[in-house]
C-alpha cells in the first residue's frame, strides 16, 4: 500500500475564517469531552438537542480556549472535483481554528491490471501496475500540493499535514481518520443523479459511507443552489441543514 505523508508548519498571519460565539453551557460539555467514542457521544447529544448551530458551538470550543493540549484534528478528503474544493473551503472558514491541524487526505484507487498467466504477460503487466502507481502518487502529491497551497493562501496560521494513501476510497478515509484520531471529517457531496435516487437503496454514497461508519463527527457538505446560496450540511443527526453562512 501506498502511504506517503508530508506536513508543512505554522505560518503568520491573522486568521480570516469565522468564530462562532459559544454558550457557558456548550464550553461546559466540551470540558468533559475526550477524543473517540465519548466525545461523540457527547457531540450527538448536543446536536439533538440544539441542532447544527449548537453543533458547530461545540466543535470551535476546543481551540477557541488558547490551551494546545486541546487543540483538534479536522480532516478534509480531497480531490479533483468542485466539491471537494468547496468543502475544504467551507472547512477553513466554519470548523478549522488556529491551534488545529489540518489533514488533507487524498485517495489513490489502485491500479486494477489484469495479470497473464504467461511468466512474460504476468512480469510485463506488473510492470505496468508499478509504472501506473507511479504516475499516480505523483499526481496525487501535486494535487495534494494544489489544496495546500489554498489553505496557505487563505488560512496561513493553520497547520497542513499531507496524506496520499492507495486503497478503496471509503473504508481507506475511515481507517485513516481513525488511526489518526481525527476529530472532525469534513468530505465534500455531490447532488445526487436521478439514477443515484433510483439505487439508493443498493449503495451509499461515499459521504453517506463515511457518515455511517467513522468513529468521528463527519460532515458531508455540498453548495445548496447557485440560485439559492449557502450549504447543505450532512450528519450523523443532520439531514440536509441549510446553512446560509
């Protein structure tokens, strides 16, 4: 497998995204909160009871308090699609604090050849696997690079660690946030096809299969409408939060 990281340190500048105010009952829950399971737990009750708004309180607290031992791991699955351009951008400016660190993860497919039976086929197409590998982890980093040059752009006093992995898109994010102990994912979603509709019931989607499985609170978000504006926000407790911000 295919596991390549590279992180990039704190940079000046003031931070141009928005705090979101919290309660002295949100700041609270927070202290009581631990990474994994129970802080989950405690980000589901919360959401029930006060939606997104109160959500999104919790998930600022964490760094807003200046102590670095409570600063979080926010994870932003990207790649080439408008979607996920968009969802690193809503990312920097509604979940990502100063104290954070920010994993931009991309996932390679890997490069399904058909081996021949023949010694020569079978050395050839190994090759062949080898040399597609190759051109697709330099892709992946320069595509990678792309987003953090974004982030560096917008958001110069966050951290940025770079993950290109190699594996089956879904199960390969929610292993990797879990091995990292990532506090919130962030992933961007496509509006769904006609056809899509039709299947739904056969198969999630990606966004759909990460909010189901990830240990940790996962965000799936997605422009509401040119026409409309603002975002659409998916959950676990969430379905379709319009967000105008």
């Amino acid at each position: 497998m295919m596991h390549a990281r590279k992180r990039m340190g704190r940079g000046g500048g003031a931070w141009c995204g928005e705090l979101a105010a919290h309660s002295p009952e949100g700041e609270g829950r927070v202290k009581a909160a631990r990474r994994g399971s129970s802080r989950k737990k405690q980000l589901s009750h919360q959401a029930h009871q006060n939606g997104w708004s109160g959500e999104r309180q919790s998930l600022v607290a964490d760094s807003s308090r200046g102590n670095a031992d409570l600063c979080k791991r926010v994870m932003v699955v990207v790649d080439a699609s408008q979607e996920s351009k968009l969802a690193l951008k809503w990312a920097l400016s509604h979940v990502v604090q100063p104290m954070d660190v920010l994993t931009l993860l991309h996932v390679q497919p890997p490069p399904y050849l058909r081996l021949s039976y023949s010694s020569h086929g079978s050395f050839f197409n190994a090759k062949a696997v080898e040399e597609v590998r190759r051109k697709n982890e330099v892709a992946g980093w320069e595509l990678a690079n792309q987003f953090k040059t974004l982030v560096a752009t917008c958001r110069p006093d966050v951290e940025v660690e770079i993950l290109v992995v190699e594996g089956d898109k879904g199960p390969t994010i929610v292993a990797q946030a879990k091995k990292l102990e990532v506090s919130i994912l962030v992933i961007g979603q496509r509006k769904p096809s006609v056809l899509w509709r039709l299947l739904k019931k056969k198969k999630d989607s990606l966004a759909e299969y990460c909010i189901n499985n990830s240990d940790c609170l996962t965000l799936a978000v997605r422009k509401k409408s040119r026409r409309l504006g603002g975002y659409l926000i998916n959950s676990q407790w969430q379905k379709n939060f319009w967000l105008l911000a």
